[in-house]
C-alpha cells in the first residue's frame, strides 16, 4: 500500500504503526522522468501497488504559461485500454494506441503543433479507494537524455527534475525507489509496537536535552513536542527510501529572543525509539545518503553536505556530524548520536558555518550524556 510521505505520523502503544491513503493532490512522493529514444519521447512512471495509471498530459510549462497567460495541451490521453499490462508504466508521449480516450491528439493544438521546448507532463493516478492524484514536472526539452532508436525504455536514465533544480538522471529502479511505495517485501516504514522496548518511551524523556542545557537561547516550546521523523532527512533521506520512522518521537526547539530565520540561531532537537532496527542502524541509513550537491526539505533548500570530523563520545554506539548551508543561512550542522535503541539528533543553524558547527561541538557532550540516562 502506498505511504504518504507528508503525513504527520502519530504513534499509538499496541498498534501497527502503518500509513493510510490519503486525499489531498499530491500526497505522495512519486516521481516521474523522460527521455528520448529515437525521435519519440519516452515517460517512465512508477505505479505502487493498488494504484494506476489513469491519465497522461503534456504542454506547456508554468513558465510558458506565464508568458502567454494560456495553458497550453499538446497531448492528452486517459483510460488505459490495457491497464494491467506488465506494468503500465512507460509510456511514449504522443502514442494514443494504449489509451481509450484521447482528449487532444499529438500536434493536434493549433496554436502547439510541436512539443514545446519548454513543457510539462502531468500523470495520473488513481487508487483503490478511489482517489485520484496527480505528478507533473516541468522541463527543457534540450535537456533530456537522448538515446538511439531501438534502445530498451527499461535500460535508459530518464530527466527526473530540471538540471538547473537539483537535476536527476536516473534508470526506472532508481525512480522507483523515491515512490513513497511499500509492499510486503519492502521494509516497513513504520516502527511495530511488538518490536518496541517495554522502557522505550521514558528513555526517550530522558535522553531529551533540559531547557537549562542551552541556556544561551530562550525555549521556544515550554515542553518537548511530538514530533515522530527519520533520523534525518539528508539528501532526500525519508520513507520514500525506505527509511523507518522513529517511534515515540519528540521535539524541543531554542532561538535567539527576536529569532530572524536569515540571521538567527536556532538549536532543535529530536530524539526517538526504534524496534525494528537499533538507532545505530538508522544513523547508518543516513550516512550512506552523502553524495548529493543540493536538497529540499519541507520546502527549504540545503547545499553541500559534508562530513565533520568529532572526537568519539562516551557511552554512544554510533555518532555522525555533518554541516551544511540552507537557504536561508550560512550554517547548519546536525549531530546524529545512537545509544541501543534510542537515538537524538541535534539540529544548529545559524548566521556562519563557524558559529553552527562550535555550537554543535559545544552541545555534543551534553547531547551523550542525556542519552546515557
């Protein structure tokens, strides 16, 4: 069943913690790519079980709109006539054979007689339960991958994201892999309460940091907040990738009285249980995610992530400290430290990368010492 990746998970004692579909647009973080065979146009779009694809679009994009004020169609099509086939998912742009209904013939737009060279796909897909969603990225005609006529569509690296928005070259398994997808041989993205430690829940409390610690800054939360998250969501890290969501998780956040987000220090920090696997483990998970130049999260996009070096704490299994810059300041470290179970993660931005990354250092030891609890 597919997860949605941005739903708030709420953690309840004595249930499968496990995802539900949901209703909105775009729930979910599918991800579709083009390329070029020949002289057609090839879309790969991933579909998770119990889902299908219902409907394919091309036109201008968002940027050709707003020039013209005219949303362009080049070609739409809907109601696969064979939805089962093995599977439905590569689809060539302009071809009307496998669909029932084709609502604008390829070329057939008078004012679009040719692919846009700047365009848009939309996907569609509907579930079992009846909800319909929808995938569209916008790119560069010039810009997608062009291979020789004849060549396997399931062997080819498709235009996943415009080069200039953390462009994504990538075969059909790889964009597969960001469907926030879940079969029963995957991993299951959430925590089971039968793989949880009896204890977990109040170490957890005590391995979150006192208000006192970080005395420098004024609490912004009056108590730790639930707050369940993966360890950390570097370089696209999430349940798209199957990474497990922690359970029992909660968060408390300190800024600077008159807290600007450009300029401002803000320390936040999470700590959580896991069942299925130790928090080592999901430290693990993470680490193998460096290799990435950009990357949005929530909204917010972070450039070069990079490993720092830190001396070994006491009492912790594992430890990870990388620093990086985001959009809206120059620093931003995060110290992933793993006790068993029970992991905490220590989040600094701030106005330079020096001043994050002393701060981070500064908190280490305070951070070891409350998961050892």
């Amino acid at each position: 069943m597919r997860k949605a990746f941005s739903l708030v998970f709420t953690v309840l004692a004595g249930l499968l913690l496990a995802g539900c579909p949901g209703d909105s647009a775009e729930p979910l973080e599918y991800r579709v790519g083009v390329a070029r065979i020949g002289e057609d146009y090839h879309l790969f779009a991933p579909v998770c079980p119990g889902d299908k694809l219902s409907a394919v679009e091309v036109g201008g994009s968002e940027h050709d709109m707003s020039r013209s004020g005219v949303a362009y169609s080049w070609w739409s099509a809907s109601r696969p006539a064979d939805p089962a086939a093995s599977p439905f998912e590569f689809v060539v742009l302009g071809d009307d054979g496998p669909f029932q209904h084709v609502a604008m013939r390829a070329g057939g737009n008078p004012l679009r007689p040719t692919l846009p060279a700047d365009f848009r796909v939309s996907a569609g897909y509907t579930d079992g339960y009846g909800a319909r969603y929808q995938k569209t990225i916008s790119l560069e005609l010039p810009a997608v991958p062009a291979y020789p006529a004849g060549t396997d569509p399931r062997r080819v690296r498709y235009l996943t994201r415009p080069l200039d928005d953390m462009g994504d070259l990538a075969g059909p398994e790889e964009i597969r892999s960001h469907s926030a997808c879940a079969t029963a041989a995957e991993t299951p993205l959430r925590q089971t309460a039968d793989s949880m430690r009896s204890e977990a829940p109040g170490r957890v409390d005590r391995a979150m940091l006192d208000r006192e610690t970080v005395g420098w800054l004024m609490p912004f939360t009056i108590e730790a907040a639930t707050s369940e998250d993966v360890a950390a969501h570097l370089c696209g890290n999430g349940p798209g990738f199957g990474a497990l969501v922690a359970a029992f998780g909660q968060e408390r956040i300190w800024r600077e009285p008159d807290f600007d987000v450009d300029t401002g220090v803000e320390v936040r920090y999470f700590t959580g249980a896991y069942g299925r696997i130790t928090a080592g483990e999901a430290i693990g998970q993470v680490d193998g995610r460096f290799g990435c130049a950009r990357y949005d999260d929530g909204g917010v996009a972070y450039a070069g992530p990079h490993r720092v070096g830190l001396s070994a704490l006491d009492g912790v299994d594992r430890q990870l400290l990388y620093c990086e810059e985001s959009e809206h300041s120059a620093g931003r470290c995060t110290l992933l430290l793993a006790r068993g179970d029970i992991l905490s993660r220590l989040v600094v931005q701030a106005a330079t990368a020096e001043q994050a990354e002393t701060s981070a250092r500064a908190l280490a030891d305070d951070a070891a010492a409350a998961l050892n609890r």
